[in-house]
C-alpha cells in the first residue's frame, strides 16, 4: 500500500475547468470516498491519478514518487470501472487472472491468487462460468477480484455500483468495506450518492464544481459542516432551510422566522450572532432534529412548536412528516407510530442546539 499526494492539480477539458488547484493527501490504508453532483470533477480527478487523463498543473505522488509522466501501467493501480469491462469469451478464473498474466506473473503463483480473491469474494464457485452466465452482483465480484488479485499499491473505483439495484449495491457496499479491511489497502471510491460515501468511508471529500469543498471524516461533515452546500448535501432526507433573521431577545440574540415568530438559541450559540442582531441568516434544522415533544423534557435549547402536519411518509422504522415552519414546508423524522394521518396536529420540539446557522451572503457556516 502506499500514501497519494495531489499538489496544486488542474485539468481542463477545452473551456472546461474540469479540475480546479485540488490539493490533497490520503495517507497509506485509508479508504477515502470523492463524493459530489455529476460534473463536479470526482471521475476526472479519480482517472488522472490512474494516468488515464494528463494533468494538466500540479503534481501527483506515489509513495512519494511523482508520476505525472509515467505511464498508467507502471503506476501499480488497480482500477474498477462502472461498466466491469470484463472479456465475455474469458471464464471467470481468466478474467480475474488476465491481469496477472499480463504482468508475466510466474504460472505457480497464479492460481493460488485467483482463488485466494475468489474466495474472499464469495465466487469461487463461478470460476468456470463465463460473464453471460452472471448476475449483476457477480459481475462486480469478478470486476473487483481482477483488481484486488494484483497487490496493487492503490485501488480506485470508479462508481462501481451504480449499475446494481438497490438491494445488491447494499450487499455490495459491506463486501467492498469488509475488503478494506481485510486487505488495509489504500482505496479512493468515487460515487455520487452520499449515502455510500457515508457509510464506506474513512474519510469523505466532497466536490464542487473541481474544488474541495470539505474533507473530513464522514461524522465531521455530517456534524459540522463548513458551507450550506455540505449541510444540504449530505442527509436523506436532507436538511430543512429556512431564510430567517438575527433577532434580539432579553436573553440575547434569537432566530426570527416571521414577524410573530422567533426560536431562542441555547446559551452556547448565541455568541456566534451577537454582532450579526437584524442581520440575514439561514436556518438548517436537519429532520431527524425535530422531535415529538415530551411532556417532562425541559432540556435548554429544545424549542416547542404546534405543527399542523400536512404529508405523512411512512417508510416502517420511522415517519417523515411535513408541516409548515415561518414561510416553508419542512420534514420531521418521527418515529413510526407518533403521526398517523395528515391533518393532524402535534406537538414538536425543535432540537437547537442542532441547528445549522448559515450566512446567506457567504453560504458559510457561522
């Protein structure tokens, strides 16, 4: 396994400015995830460490060599495209092995290999079989063994799950996991869907528009978001927002959604409003932070409110529920049983010391 610097990298296809100064560093064994919207730079970025796309500025590092101008087979990387890119006339076990021979790896070490990787794969039982003869699922299993069976120093992925259903990407996500862990390889996966990136990664970097930005553990985005765009980004259902003002109570500063309504903040984060008083903000309230209220709960920075709830959404563990706030709708995560039907009125406590305050001029986080 080896680590990857990325220094001041650019790449521009024609006018477009596809990768933008990205400077990054993922140390040796990391499972790092380049998550974003389509076009954001995740798959360029992702192909020009492998030397399929040239840089055009900047510097990438292998273990400390730099590679800009080596060529994508001496960079020992193992690729696992979207579209597997297996040869259909070749069985399963010459698939997985097409790489190993290409390398002129001795013929005694071949095979233990390839059933080493079938077997951690779960496919060792399909090494006769040829890909027409394959589900979805075991497409990918092949794709991934002809990549993991090299001992390669990086491993990338270029959203290899995209092309499964829902319920095979799930099982597909644990086995790539359980890989890592297996194997404590550097691996960099890219994927638009957030809820890969979060449940995969040992940290996220997130792009927009060729830039970072953010990078962190996967709890520190979530948690602590440094811009809207992270905050909105990452959570199903996402976070609520709601344009709102700074907003001066006896207690201090507060978060004003109309004339006739203000929510108190919790003594905590009033500090980060006392010179913004009048000022625009933006309120995020994710909607697993909104709560049915409990009779005895006088915790500081719950705020209580009636909501008339307008959408209910079972989905049998939990319940999105929607109801209007200030000016918007917004969806509360409730449990299952604690709203039945539209039209019903329940008592929130919306969780403050939670909230996500915006300013709207910088889209940071304040």
């Amino acid at each position: 396994m080896a680590d990857l610097k990325i220094k001041a990298l650019h790449k521009h296809y024609g006018p477009v400015h596809a990768v933008r100064g990205i400077d990054l560093e993922i140390p040796a064994g990391e499972f790092t995830v380049l998550v974003g919207q389509s076009g954001c730079g995740k798959s360029t970025l992702l192909r020009t460490i492998a030397g399929l796309e040239d840089a055009d500025a900047g510097d990438i590092e292998i273990a400390g060599e730099r590679v800009n101008d080596v060529a994508p087979k001496d960079r020992d990387i193992a690729m696992v495209f979207q579209n597997y890119a297996l040869y259909p006339y070749m069985t399963v076990f010459d698939n997985i092995a097409f790489g190993l021979r290409a390398r002129r790896t001795p013929k005694s070490e071949i095979e233990p290999k390839v059933r080493r990787a079938a077997r951690m794969l779960a496919i060792d039982h399909l090494l006769q079989r040829f890909p027409r003869q394959l589900s979805g699922g075991q497409l990918q299993r092949v794709a991934i063994g002809r990549a993991i069976v090299r001992n390669a120093r990086l491993y990338l992925f270029d959203e290899p799950l995209s092309n499964l259903d829902a319920q095979l990407r799930d099982e597909m996500r644990g086995e790539i996991k359980r890989l890592h862990q297996e194997l404590g390889k550097t691996m960099i996966y890219v994927t638009h869907d957030q809820v890969e990136a979060m449940t995969m990664a040992d940290r996220i970097v997130l792009l927009r528009e060729g830039r970072i930005e953010q990078a962190g553990s996967p709890l520190d985005l979530y948690e602590r978001p440094a811009t809207g765009y992270v905050a909105g980004f990452l959570g199903s259902p996402a976070m609520n927002f709601l344009p709102a003002t700074v907003d001066e109570q006896s207690s201090g500063p507060a978060v004003r959604l109309t004339p006739t309504l203000s929510l108190p903040l919790p003594a905590a984060r009033r500090g980060a409003l006392e010179a913004r008083r009048g000022g625009a903000l933006t309120l995020g309230l994710r909607p697993e932070h909104i709560l049915r209220a409990a009779g005895d709960d006088a915790r500081e920075g719950l705020v209580r409110y009636s909501a008339l709830i307008d959408l209910v959404q079972p989905t049998g563990s939990r319940t999105y529920a929607t109801f209007r706030l200030g000016e918007r709708d917004v969806v509360a995560e409730l449990q299952s049983h604690d709203v039945s039907r539209p039209g019903e009125k329940l008592d929130l406590a919306l969780d403050m010391n939670r909230a996500v305050l915006i300013d709207p001029e910088t889209n940071r986080v304040i």
